[in-house]
C-alpha cells in the first residue's frame, strides 16, 4: 500500500518516523530535506497565546495533491510527503511538515522549499492568532508572495 502524500490531522506527527518511512520506501533515495514549522510565541510584535487552523476538507488536500504533482514535474524527486495540522495549537507547537526524497540534496532542498512556498500562500488554510488585543486572522505576507513568484507563480492573494 502506498503511503498517503497528504495528511491533515489535528495530532502531532514524529518527524523521525515519517523520514525514516519516506527513506525506507525507496532504495534509490540519496538525500531527504524536510522543513518543520511551528506555532511562534511572538507574530508582528505581539505575543501569541494560541493560534486555531482552519481547512476545507477534500479540497485542501486536492490543492496540495496537485502542488506535490507540480514539484515532481519541476525537480527530479522521488517522493513527498506534507503533514499539515489543524485545530487549536500552542506556541512551540509544530504545524506542518514538508519532506521530500531524490537522489542527491540540490532537487530535495528546491522541492522543499517550493512546496513550503506555496503552503505559505495558496493552500486552502485559515489561521487565527490569539493575542493579548484579541483574537485576529492571519494573512500571507508580501514576502510570502515575492518568494512563491520566484517560482513563476502569481500569488492570488491581492
């Protein structure tokens, strides 16, 4: 059975186990890069308490489906995997977890970060910060948007 690509849950994942999984799965595999995101204690100058993630089941996992598609068309990669979490998390919390597989770190790390690049910007997530002014929805920032154009792809957040 093949492994999920995509997975969005509210639980934890051990990022431990799901490289050694993608690594085990595949004997050509030279390299595997993989980025970890977590909950900041601090957003724009104020301090967070917690932070709610919010998602449109099937539709975002399709949005991200079609992204792993596009990064295995574009660099030579075996395999990718993206844990996203939803729900309500704490700072210090991990959010979501890219990796990806090839033969050598060049096409595993410009994976990497292209998914992360869209993730960032065009996956279907809602984030709501809770701060001590209240609570408040967190949008993409222009950096954001310059780092997914470098990739040849316009943001649609304008």
């Amino acid at each position: 059975m093949k492994a999920a690509r995509v997975i969005i849950q509210t639980a934890d994942f051990n990022l431990a186990q799901e490289i050694d999984s993608l690594r085990r799965a595949d004997r050509r595999v030279g390299a595997v890069c993989s980025f970890v995101g977590t909950v900041r204690e601090r957003n724009e100058g104020l301090s967070v308490s917690s932070m709610e993630l919010e998602h449109y089941p099937g539709m975002t996992e399709s949005s991200i489906e079609a992204m792993i598609d596009e990064a295995m068309q574009r660099f030579d990669i075996y395999a990718a995997r993206v844990i996203h979490r939803v729900g309500l998390l704490q700072p210090l919390d991990q959010i979501v977890m890219v990796a990806v597989t090839s033969a050598h770190r060049g096409e595993s790390f410009k994976a990497c970060e292209f998914l992360m690049d869209y993730l960032k910007t065009q996956a279907p997530f809602w984030k709501k910060e809770v701060t001590p002014e209240g609570a408040r929805w967190v949008d993409a920032r222009a950096s954001d948007d310059a780092a997914l154009a470098k990739w040849g792809i316009q943001a649609r957040n304008a």
